[in-house]
C-alpha cells in the first residue's frame, strides 16, 4: 500500500544581516537587505515543500525549495538527516532556481553558503519531514498528465536555433482523506521578479502555487531551462509572474489526466566523479573553489512517472536526449542535488572554441569558479539514462 503527505516550511532565516542578497543577479546589484514575502503578506515567500512517500519498507521523498541551487554538501548533509532520522532511502533535492533567494550555493563572488541561512534549510527541512511523517496516509490514485502552453517562454539566444521546451508535466496524488499534492514539472527561468527587487522571493511559483491552492498543494520542479526565460517580460514584476502562473493554472486545469490504480514506487542512484577545468574568478578579490567533486544522479518512479534529476542547468536538448533513450514518460529535472553551473552542450562549446562564448559557456563560469565541457555535461547524460533504466 502506498502512503503520501506534503509538509511546507519558510527557509527566511532570522538574521540576514549578512552576506550577499540575490546570488542570480551577480551579487553585488543589491545592497540593500531582502525583506520576507510572507511578513508582508506577498505571494512568493521562499520556502521548501516536500513530498514524502512511503511503500512497506521503502520511503522516498522530493523537495522542492525556493533557491537558485543547492552545494553538494548540503545536499548531502539534507540526505543524511533523512535517512538516519526518518528512514528515507532516497530522496532527490530539487531547487526551483528562483534567482531572488539568498544563496545556497557557493560561488566565487559571495563565498561559501553563509552558516545561518545553512541552518535555517537544514531546520526547514527536517521539520517539514517530521510533519509529512505523522501526515502519512493511505495514497486512492495517482493522475499524470501533459499540456504544452505557447508564449510564457523563449530562448533568451535569439540568434540561435535552439528548441525549447513548453511542456507542463503534471503529476496529481491524491489520498483516501481527499488531500490532493500536485507535482508540476515546467522549464524556465524564475527572473521575473528582478535584479531591483527587495524581497526573498520564489518569484511565478509563489504566485502559481497560491492560484493552485484549490487543486492541491503544489511541489513545483524545473525542467532544463539553461537558456530558457519568462518570455514578453514587462520588467513588472507582479505583472509578469501573474501572467506566466495564469498561464499554467490554464495548462493544468485543462490537461487530459491518466489514472494510475495501485501505483508503485522505486529508485535509483548513480554516482557520478568529474574533475572540471579551472576559471579564473571575474574578479581578483574573488574566492577560488574546488575543481572536482563527486555527484550523484537519482531517479525515481513514482507510478508510471520517472523523475530523473540533473545537478547543474542543461540545456533543453540534454533532457530530449534523455528521454528519447529511456522512451518512458520521464520527467529530466534541473538544479537537483548539487549545483555545477550550465551543463553546456557541444553546440555552446563550439562558438565558444570559435570566440563566440555565450554567457552560459564564457562569463557564468567565472562567477563558478570552474568549467563542465561538454563531455563532462555528457557523462550526466549517460548516467541519467543509466538511473532511469534502473527502474524500468
């Protein structure tokens, strides 16, 4: 018999007296100290939403928090605590990439993850597992389903012809007390709210997961959005994350649902060790970081859904291959379960061994510290599909 429950918990710390502010927005754009949405009564509050599933002996989860991405670390660290507190056997840690959160990554312009703001995720998180533990029951059905919409996103290279993807994946679990968690897998940029922008913000999640609070609670994942972004962007901030969430809200009412009786759960890990090529920061007073360090791909079935995860920001055409070669209804999840910057392709490589860097391959790994090749970002490939087929 499967079980399931959803717990939500803020990641505002106390004290941000510290430390840099929007880590999307090149740090230094914001002096000024970020205030709380939910203090203020805003939509967008930054948080962590877990789901958490249990069959006989296996549990697993899924958290989705409001951060442009997670260091290994702390990943492993939230891994850890699961385990040994709650007897997760898998749990794959997803950020929503917002770009107007404190930083959970380290980098060489704001350092290493400030301790305090650490903490707070660390608390966050086991507390929204607790609640989910005691909030367990029975799962009736699980609904899957697929939308597409036309105009909320757009490849931010205009100059090249790259795909990208409109999809909205939807995954609906609903249990014997009529509680409804809704998954939603959707690929873009979370920038609506700006580089001027005061406030700690999950930017058109906040406002996509208050339009949906009728049809359950939302656990929002995103897909490979590396050069993907809100499109027709007013510089509004309210304006334009309403639209891309009302956007959605329609895709996902109107969805064609598939039901699952009796679904099943399983996992799978592949660990993954690279040794990066070394940048020299942007800036001279600017931190070095390490140039290697283990990852680790996991996928998870849930139902007739597989959900595989990447730790970096691919591009649209890593997710299509990946998919392509598992032919099941697969689910390719960025900015899961540590952060390497942009897993960049061969087409990106190319211009940028021909003087033609993009941001993606030329100044963003500065601010990194390092470089994945496009070999690199291939072995992600190889060990996604090898995670996927684990689960067949």
């Amino acid at each position: 018999m499967l079980k399931a429950a959803f717990a939500r918990k803020s990641i505002f710390p106390q004290d941000i007296s510290y430390g840099p502010r929007l880590l999307g927005y090149g740090n230094a754009s914001q002096t000024t100290l970020l205030r709380d949405c939910a203090g203020e009564h805003k939509p967008t509050p930054i948080g962590v939403h877990t789901l958490l599933l249990e069959s006989g002996s296996q549990r697993m989860a899924i958290l989705s928090l409001d951060v442009l991405g997670m260091d290994v670390d702390l990943v492993n660290e939230l891994r850890r605590k699961a385990r040994e507190s709650f007897n997760v056997s898998n749990m794959l840690v997803a950020a929503t990439h917002t770009h107007s959160s404190l930083p959970a990554v380290s980098t060489c312009a704001g350092g290493p993850v400030d301790i305090h703001f650490r903490n707070t995720i660390l608390r966050s998180v086991n507390e929204t597992l607790e609640q989910a533990e005691l909030g367990l029951e029975e799962v009736v059905d699980i609904e899957s389903a697929q939308n597409t919409t036309s105009d909320l996103n757009e490849n931010r290279r205009k100059y090249e012809d790259r795909p990208v993807d409109r999809r909205v994946s939807i995954l609906r679990v609903k249990t014997v007390s009529g509680k409804r968690i809704l998954a939603v897998r959707y690929t873009c940029h979370p920038v609506c709210f700006g580089r001027d922008n005061l406030y700690a913000s999950s930017d058109f999640v906040g406002y996509l997961e208050t339009m949906l609070r009728q049809e359950g609670d939302l656990l929002f994942l995103n897909g490979c959005a590396g050069y993907v972004k809100p499109s027709n962007l007013k510089h509004q901030a309210e304006i334009d994350a309403g639209r891309i969430a009302t956007g959605l809200v329609r895709a996902i009412t109107s969805a064609k649902v598939k039901t699952t009786q009796n679904p099943s759960i399983n996992s799978s890990e592949t660990p993954v060790n690279l040794t990066f090529q070394p940048v020299e920061p942007k800036k001279p007073n600017w931190i070095k970081l390490a140039t290697s360090g283990p990852a680790e791909i996991n996928a998870l079935r849930i139902g007739d859904v597989i959900l595989v995860g990447l730790p970096g920001e691919p591009f649209t055409e890593t997710g299509a291959k990946i998919e392509a070669a598992c032919g099941l209804n697969v689910w390719v999840i960025g900015y899961t379960d540590g952060y390497f910057g942009y897993l960049i392709d061969q087409t990106a490589e190319d211009r940028a061994n021909t003087g033609q860097a993009d941001y993606e391959a030329g100044s963003a790994p500065q601010s990194i510290g390092y470089k994945i090749h496009a070999s690199d970002a291939s072995c992600f490939e190889s060990a996604a599909i090898d995670a996927a087929n684990k689960i067949l």
